[in-house]
C-alpha cells in the first residue's frame, strides 16, 4: 500500500512539472522535480525496509520469547551462554 502511495506522489510530481512544462511556470517545474526525487527516495526507502524486514522476520518469536508485558511495565531478559 505505502508503495502505491509512493508512485502516486511521484505521479503527482510528474503532473506538476509537465503543467510547469506548459504553462511556461519554472517555480511548478521546479516543485514537480523535487517532488519526483522525494517519491523516488520514498520508494526505495519503503523497499529497503521491507527487504530488511523479509529477511528478519523469523528472528521476531525469539526475540518476543524474551520480552514480557507486566502490569507495571516490560521486562526483558538477556540470556548469557556459558563459556
């Protein structure tokens, strides 16, 4: 979904700067550029994150194994492994 919402920014910047385009408006044609380039860096961001989440999602269980929810707070408990 946030990706889509990516491509749409980007899209709206590209509208901005073909109107710039048009109507002979640099200042459109210039927040229509920047616009694209701040899609474009979401976009990539967004599938970074992904990408890293993919790969470490199945280190979540063990991670969430340690972790407790208390009525007054959380509690984490670190393992140290003998030597």
């Amino acid at each position: 979904m946030n990706a889509g919402l990516d491509l749409a920014y980007i899209a709206g910047g590209m509208y901005l700067k073909e109107r710039g385009l048009r109507i002979n408006k640099d200042k459109f044609v210039g927040f229509g550029k920047s616009i694209i380039l701040q899609g474009a860096f979401l976009l990539t961001f967004d599938a970074l994150m992904y990408t890293f989440h993919v790969t470490h999602a199945r280190e979540l269980p063990a991670f969430f194994e340690q972790v407790s929810f208390t009525p007054t707070g959380l509690t984490m408990t670190i393992p140290f492994s003998k030597l």
